[in-house]
C-alpha cells in the first residue's frame, strides 16, 4: 500500500519506529512496468523528500493530474472532470510510482539518510511486484 501513500518516508519511518528491534518490515509495491502506470515517470527520492518535508499537498494535484492522463488514459479534454471526480471520491490512487531499481536505490537513499538502523534483508521481484524486507537492528 507504500504507493497509495502521499508521505511514503513519513511512512516508513512510522513503520520501522514501531517494530522492535530485530523486527521486520515487508513491503510489496507494483513494479510500473507491470501495471497501469506504465506510462507515468518515475517518482524522484527528492520529490519524496520534499513531499515528506513540506507536505504532500503540494504535489496532490499533479499526482491526480498524472495519474488520469497516463494510467486512466482519459482524452485530454476530459482530464479535469476525471481528475475532480477522483478527487471528490477520495479515490487512492498510485501517487508514487517505481521499478526495481529505482526503488532499490531509495530504499539505500532512505536507509543512509532517514534511518541506518535499517538492514535490507532482502530485495528482489515477486512477478509484477517488488519486494523488500527491512529488519530493524
């Protein structure tokens, strides 16, 4: 569910804060390349960060803006009637997207910057999904 989350290092962070040490965290997110969101570009750990930092309200819009274009695949004069509607039935949609090695590489991102005490236990595909595992040590 890490992509349905508007926050997914505040995520994170609430996550492993309540494990105890030794504890694991699993997660299983789509790989783009696999779904529906195909066509959406990459999530950037910056734009993570500044969503983490500022707010996810920012960025709200442009997600469902996104989202409805490329994974809805709504005509362009329709974009915005689709988007509020989505909007207005608290629709959750993939605000963030990934593949394999571009989640990899947040999840070293986060590990070195938000929380060191985190062990990747392991990482790999599970067909369209991706996996992780993050110990708390």
């Amino acid at each position: 569910m890490l992509e349905h989350t508007e926050d997914p290092i505040r995520v994170l962070l609430t996550w492993l804060r309540k494990v105890k040490q030794g504890g694991i965290v699993y997660i299983a997110i789509p790989d783009k390349r696999h779904c529906f969101d195909r066509e959406r570009p990459n999530t950037d750990f910056e734009h993570l960060e500044r969503d983490h930092r500022e707010g996810p309200g920012w960025s709200r819009l442009d997600h469902f803006r996104e989202f409805t274009r490329l994974s809805a695949k709504t005509p362009e004069d329709q974009v915005e009637a689709k988007m509020q509607s989505f909007i207005d039935r608290d629709y959750r949609i993939h605000f963030h997207v990934w593949e394999q090695s571009t989640f990899l590489d947040h999840l070293l991102k986060f590990q070195q910057k938000y929380w060191p005490n985190v062990a990747i236990e392991h990482f790999g595909r599970n067909h369209t999904e991706i996996v992780a595992v993050l110990r708390s040590i």
